[in-house]
C-alpha cells in the first residue's frame, strides 16, 4: 500500500505529502498519470492535483458523497496496481489490500 501523510484536511479538501512520488522516475510517473487519467471519475471527486516535484496530492471534493478515506485507499490500491503493470510484475500485488 502506498503511504502517505494528510497534511491538511477539512471536509471537502485534502492535502497529502506521497513520499514515493519523490523517488518514481519521471518517465514512470508520466505513464501512471496516463493511465490514472483513463479511468473513470469518481463521482464527488471535483479536482486532483498531483505535485512530483514536492510529492504532494491535494484534492477537492464533495464531503456529502466521498468518504475521502475509503478513496484514498481504492486509489492507492489502483496505482500500486497500475505500476505493478507497468513494471510487469504481480509480485506486489500479493497479499491484501
């Protein structure tokens, strides 16, 4: 599971410090990205953005439709798998999530 730190949060905003954005290599980061984007919206996430640079993800949403926590961890579990992908690999999708 990818980890990460909430940094600030009040109902409708999240900002997360994503250590592991920091150390992904630029040309893997571009395809995860890709890739996330493909998928379909979730219904109440209104914003994502996402800062490689600092390794952070700030996300706006509607707290009356999104537990933000459930979506945080549907969400990590989704790019875990699609860099498990990438790398062509399932060894780190053992085990639960």
């Amino acid at each position: 599971m990818i980890t990460y730190i909430i940094k600030h949060h009040v109902p409708g905003q999240i900002r997360l410090d994503v250590p592991v954005l920091r150390k992904i290599a630029e040309y893997r980061l571009k395809k995860i990205s890709k890739a996330v984007t493909r998928l379909p919206v979730f219904m109440g996430i209104r914003d994502l953005t996402v800062n490689p640079g600092n390794g952070s993800v700030a996300i706006e949403y509607d707290a009356e439709i999104v537990d933000i926590i459930d979506y945080l961890e549907d969400m990590s579990f989704i790019v875990e798998t699609l860099d498990c992908l990438e790398r062509q690999t399932l060894d780190c999708l053992e085990g639960d999530r």
